[in-house]
C-alpha cells in the first residue's frame, strides 16, 4: 500500500483516453477554497484494477502510482486532500489494455478480454467519520468499450480484426453541477467476480463500501463514476 500526499493537475483528455501528469509536494492539495467555505481534510482509500484518477470538487488529487501500462498492477493508494462540503467525488477507472482492441496478453498463449473493478472509501481525518464510499448509488459512464466483437479474442491481428467504441469525457463531468441524469448508477460486484489480489487485502474497507464498475465488466475499459455528499 502506498501513501500519497502530492499536488496534481490533469493535463490532456485525447481520443477517450485520459493522460495526468503530476507534481508531487510536501503539501495536501487544497480544493478551491472560498472565503465561506470549511475545508476539512479527507482520507481517501482506494484499489483499483488496473488503474485510477481521484478527483474532488473538479480537482485531481490523486491517481494511482503505477502507470495503466502496467500489466497486473493491484495495489491500493491511501489520499490524503482538503476539500469542502458540498463534496462532488469523482473517478476515472481504468483496466488495462495492450491496444485499442481491448485484449491483454497479446500473441501469447494467454491472449484474453481483462476485466476491471474499482473499489474507494473516503473519512474525515479528524474526526474519522465515514463520508463515502463506492457502491451502487454511484452514477456510471462507460467512455471506452472493447472489443465491440469479443470473438477476435482468438484473432493473430486483433488490433486489426477488434472493433472498439470511444467517446470524450464529459466537460466539467467531475463539478457539482453536472447533470448526470443520463448516466447510469454502477453495477456492484463480489470480490470473486472481480478477482481481487494485491492491495485490496491491505486496506480495512467499510461494510458499505463495494467493489463496482459498469455493468460490463469486461468490456468496459474505460468507466467514469461520480457521487455527491451533502455533508
């Protein structure tokens, strides 16, 4: 499990994809802190197969350290960041592809459609309250989807034979004010569906917080979800 406490900033969204850069500091990063808002700090707990962007009120503050290149990276993040109430939290999930055809294991024996799951649970610090947590009540939107014909998985040229769909993210897609009506809420998954490994045994989650993704869970590459808590 590893801890981050950095500043971060999103950079460039290109064909579907998402690409974060990112600065690290000493500091938590501050959510657009206004003269009447409160800002409180928040623990973030997160595992993520294969990979994920944390956002909140908008702003990035934290991403899964091991790069979405990496084939089997299971590891959970612990994120520390301020924010004030209203809080908006936002996720950009992300399974691991060789390519745009959707398959793992390219041109080996073990060639395959992966599959993703995301789980997250978030707490005050100072007072240890539980804010949030994944779960079927989260609003979901799939941005990548491959391969549209799964029967290439047997293909010696998937990246040519594999038929992928992808749209942009939204604007604005992680701020209060988006209207997510038009999304769909999450899909809540066991962990033996997900296959859970690495990390996710190193992490006390909270009863309510569930293992989710869209509602196809190995098709899905690329899945958006997002929840509001009042206070």
């Amino acid at each position: 499990m590893k801890i981050i406490l950095a500043s971060l900033t999103a950079i460039v969204v290109a064909s579907g994809a998402l690409d974060v850069s990112a600065q690290t500091s000493s500091a938590s990063p501050t959510i657009s802190p206004t003269a009447k808002s409160k800002q409180v700090e928040f623990v973030a707990d997160v595992w993520a197969d294969n990979w994920f962007a944390l956002y909140a009120n908008g702003k990035l503050v934290g991403q899964d350290s091991v790069p979405i290149s990496t084939e089997r990276s299971f590891n959970a993040e612990t994120i520390k960041f301020t924010a004030a109430y209203p809080l908006t939290i936002g996720i950009v999930a992300k399974d691991f592809t060789q390519d745009a055809s959707g398959l793992e294991y390219i041109g080996t024996s073990r060639q395959q459609i992966g599959d993703g799951g995301i789980i997250a649970q978030i707490k005050e610090v100072k007072s240890g309250k539980f804010v949030t947590a994944t779960s079927k009540s989260w609003k979901s939107l799939a941005t990548n989807t491959a391969p549209l014909n799964p029967s290439c998985v047997t293909s010696s040229k998937p990246n040519l034979d594999c038929q992928s769909s992808s749209i942009n993210l939204p604007a604005n897609w992680n701020l209060s004010a988006f209207n997510d009506a038009q999304w769909v809420n999450a899909t809540q998954y066991s962990p033996s569906e997900v296959g859970v490994k690495e990390g996710y045994l190193t992490i006390s989650w909270n009863p309510a917080a569930a293992l989710v993704w869209s509602s196809d869970l190995k098709l899905d590459n690329t899945v958006l979800l997002r929840t509001k808590v009042a206070k």
